[in-house]
C-alpha cells in the first residue's frame, strides 16, 4: 500500500507540475549532469534532495569513474539554481572540481518522477 500511496504522491506532483506550468511564461527544462571532485561517500547524493525544495524532480547516482550524474527537470529559474549548487556548493564535505551539464532540452511536461 506504501509503494501505491508513493506513485500516487508522484503522478500528482507531476501533474500539479504541469498546472502551474500552464498557467506560467517559464518554460520547463530537462539537462542531464555530471559532478566530478571529491563527491561519493561525503553524503553528496542525500544533500541533492535540495532539489525538492527548489520543486524539481529528477534521479541521481554514483558512477563507477567516482563521479555523481543525473537528470533535473522543472522550471528554468530553478534548474539554473540547482546547477549553480552543483557547481559551487554540494555537500558539506565534498569537493567539486567540476560539474558537466548535456542534453539540455525545453520540455512540455516533467517527464521522471523524483527519485532522490
């Protein structure tokens, strides 16, 4: 029943989403990223739950190479946000050398649920 409640909580969220969207001028974005220094076993991954706060959804993960990639998607004023914190901030105990942005794409609807 959890697991139900939780897609549900998804589904929904995807489509409040696309409301607000609707009812704005900002247009929604989808990019992929790469985080590479010092960032696996220093909590980088939990501390990108930030994302929900900004409203985004998306997936993150460790990389064998020992880098972090993933997927935001939400609206663009945010998406930005959340690339600057990647790039400058991260974790408390992480070093970022660099984080790589690809893929980077106008989307109609959020298109992941947030896997964070």
């Amino acid at each position: 029943m959890a697991c139900h409640s939780l897609f549900l909580e998804i589904v929904l969220m995807i489509l409040l989403t696309c409301l607000v969207h609707t009812m704005s001028c900002e247009d929604l974005l989808s990019v992929d990223y790469e985080v590479f220094g010092r960032v696996q076993g220093v909590f980088f991954r939990k501390f990108t739950q930030v994302t929900k706060k900004l409203g985004l959804v998306g997936w993150v993960r460790n990389t064998e190479a020992g880098t972090v990639e993933g997927q935001l998607q939400g609206p663009g004023s945010k998406v930005a946000e959340m690339q600057s914190w990647l790039r400058t901030t991260g974790s408390p105990q992480s070093k970022i050398i660099t984080a790589e942005f690809k893929n980077e794409k106008i989307i109609k609807c959020l298109e992941v649920g947030n896997r964070y």
